[in-house]
C-alpha cells in the first residue's frame, strides 16, 4: 500500500480515537481546571490539578543540563505548559475535529524519532492564526489556522511542531532562561502565593516568556527543514508547510489574527529561502498530491 494511501486509511481507522469520549480522555484532562483568556495576553498560570512536589528540582535540573530531564519529568514540564496553552483559551467543541487532529498528529509523528511519546494534539477555539508544542508530545493549533488550510498544509505545521517536540528545542530555550535568572524572577514574584503555586509558577513564568518571544531562528529553520521531510515520510505534499509560508509572506503584521506567529517566528521570506535551499528537486517527485479540504476529512 503506497504511503498517500495508508495516510488516508489510518486517518479514517482507528488509528486515532474511537469515539468522543475517547477524544476528550486523551486532551489529557487539559479541559479540567484551567480558565479562558486572552490567547497569550495578561496570561494568568492556570493552577495545575496536581501540582508537582518536585516542580522546584525541575527547574534547578533545567538550568543546569537539559540532558539530565528525563522523557518523565520532561513530560512533566510538558503537561505544565500545556495546561498553560489550553488556560489561554477554550479547547474548540467539536470533537469530530479534535478527533481528526488527534488522528493525523499521531500518525505524522509515527515517522518521527520519538513516536513512543504520549502524542496530544488539540485545537483551540481561537480565530488566530497559530499552532504551538510544548514538551513531552502535547501540540496545539487554533480553530482560525485550521480554517485557512488544506490537510497537506496542516500536516506541514503538524510536522514543523512535532520536531520542535523532537528535537527537544523548548526544553533547551527554557534552559537557557533559567540560566539567565528568569527562574529566580518567578520566585520572586510567587512569594506571596502559597508555596506550592509558588514552584509551579516557576516552570509557567519560563513558559510564559518562551511563547511570548519565540525560539532561536535555528530551531525555527530546523523544524522547517526537518518537518517538511517528516510530512513527506508520513505521505503528505511535501510543499504543504512551504504553502502555509506562502500564506504568511502575504499576511500583513498589524493584522491581530497572525500578530503572534509573525512576531514570534522569522520572516516567511527568510524561512522560503531556507527551505528552498534545503528542498532543492529532491522531493518534487512527492508533491503535486490533489488537495484534500480538512471539512472533506470531518464529513
């Protein structure tokens, strides 16, 4: 069965979940205990469920070596941060979508180095256009990004944000925050919470600043490149996420609804560039897939 094929197939099995109920079990309880706001705005740190005891070691573990946070305490700060993400606005209500999400994002991420991770993808009822990871395999697009794509494109940045995941490249910039004192910072500015509200505000704070300026332009152009080939092996048009840039390049940075991602990420110009460098020919003979709309997949 060719690649294209199979894609399609599982997409529509139970590669993914089962049922609604299932939908709403495996956003991780995200749903339980976190408040709605303003997406990124005057972000206030939704009170984990159960707070960790070792929260404080996480983040004395961070600043020294991220190779000393294991898959479970990365998971973790994973868990922390996506509360933070799904704290920022409502998950969107129509699992039928959650469900086709959950289904792609896991098999685009079979293809990957890391396909044993407890894989979350989720979409946020936001009008916005922007998707984000956070450790340990939890990723999230908005309800206005999906809108404005077709499943190659959304397979695309599937891809670009499973890398980030991956490659581990938030874990690495909040190691570097840490270092720099942004972890005593968050301290500071907890002390009249109660203690452990108090360590969990230091992971979110690092979160906070991290979604708020973005990663290094190396990490971006690495998911780029590395998404682009990670969409191909799962059976998607390679020029899905070089489409998406094409959207962007046009997208006018006062507009609100692409403010974020325009702010936190480099020029689309400059990624195009890269990623044409890196693409070459060498996966023209995978593209030129007809497009498939994402409410196609949802009928």
């Amino acid at each position: 069965m060719k690649a294209r094929t199979l894609a399609a197939a599982l997409l529509l099995s139970a590669c993914g979940l089962a049922s609604a109920q299932d939908a709403t079990k495996a956003l991780g309880g995200l749903l339980r205990g976190v408040n709605p706001g303003g997406l990124l705005n005057n972000l206030t740190a939704p009170t984990p469920a159960a707070p960790a005891a070792n929260t404080d070691e996480l983040v004395k573990l961070l600043a020294q070596s991220v190779d000393s946070i294991d898959e479970t305490r990365e998971q973790e700060i994973g868990r922390q941060l996506a509360a933070l993400l799904a704290g920022s606005k409502p998950l969107h209500p129509d699992l039928a979508l959650q469900r086709y999400v959950n289904r792609l994002g896991r098999w685009i991420s079979l293809q990957g180095s890391r396909p044993n991770l407890p894989w979350t993808f989720a979409v946020l009822d936001d009008p916005g256009f922007n998707a984000f990871a956070a450790p340990g395999g939890y990723v999230f697009v908005t309800k206005g990004l999906v809108d404005r794509v077709d499943e190659a494109e959304l397979a695309g940045i599937l891809a670009h944000e499973i890398t980030h995941v991956n490659q581990r490249h938030h874990l690495k910039a909040l190691a570097a925050k840490a270092r720099a004192g942004l972890a005593t910072q968050a301290i500071a500015s907890q002390l009249r919470g109660n203690a452990a509200n108090a360590l969990s505000g230091q992971v979110l704070a690092l979160g906070r600043n991290l979604y708020s300026s973005g990663l290094d332009q190396g990490d971006e152009f690495e998911a780029d490149r590395e998404g682009v080939a990670l969409a191909a092996r799962a059976g998607f048009d390679p020029y899905g996420l070089p489409s998406v840039l094409q959207q962007l390049r046009t997208a006018k940075p006062d507009n609100p609804l692409f403010a974020l991602t325009l702010g936190t990420h480099p020029p689309a110009q400059q990624r195009l560039e890269q990623l044409e460098v890196a693409m070459g020919s060498r996966l023209d003979a995978l593209s030129g897939k007809p497009s498939v709309p994402v409410a196609q997949r949802l009928q």
